[in-house]
C-alpha cells in the first residue's frame, strides 16, 4: 500500500529544504536537540542520509500549518475515519491495487 500527500505540489515546493538547516528550522522544541545529537553521531554516507530523511519527516510534520488543528481533533476524538473496505474501494476506483 503507498500513501499520498494530503496537500499536492510540486517536488521543488516543499515546507522544509531536505537540508540540515532546512529540518533543524522547522522543528519544533527539544525535537531540535534530538536531531543534532543523532546528527553528530551519524557517519557520512548512507547512515547520515538516513538520519537526515527520517528527521525531514519529522520536520515536515512540525511544519503542517494544520498540525495543531488535526493534533486536537484526533485528541478531543473528533477525526473523520472510514472502514477498510471504503478505502479498498476508493484504491480500485482510482486503478490503484
């Protein structure tokens, strides 16, 4: 099963540069601290872009401007859901398996 963005755009529009001042900018609380202390341990390389990818996720997510707004909805139990049955129906509509 894949995902898909909430909001569409193009690949050059994102919220946060996928770049170590770009997710250390967006976020939010000691989450900055985390990072960099994941940072300096990270060996450059592949252990370094995956601890740079995993935490611009992260970022992304601190950098949702509806974040606070879906954050409270889910918490108060107010989220819209759907059955699996809705979605596989929507995925085969859409020709997606």
């Amino acid at each position: 099963m894949s995902t898909q963005p909430v909001h569409r755009g193009t690949t050059g529009d994102s919220r946060v540069p996928r770049t170590i001042g770009g997710v250390s900018a967006a976020l939010r609380g000691g989450r900055r601290a985390q990072f960099f202390a994941e940072l300096h341990e990270a060996r450059q390389g592949p252990e370094l872009d995956a601890v740079l990818n995993a935490w611009w996720g992260r970022a992304m997510l601190d950098a949702d401007p509806d974040r606070d707004r879906v954050r409270a909805a889910a918490e108060a139990g107010a989220l819209p859901t759907t059955t699996l049955d809705d979605v596989l129906r929507r995925r085969q509509e859409h020709g997606v398996r």
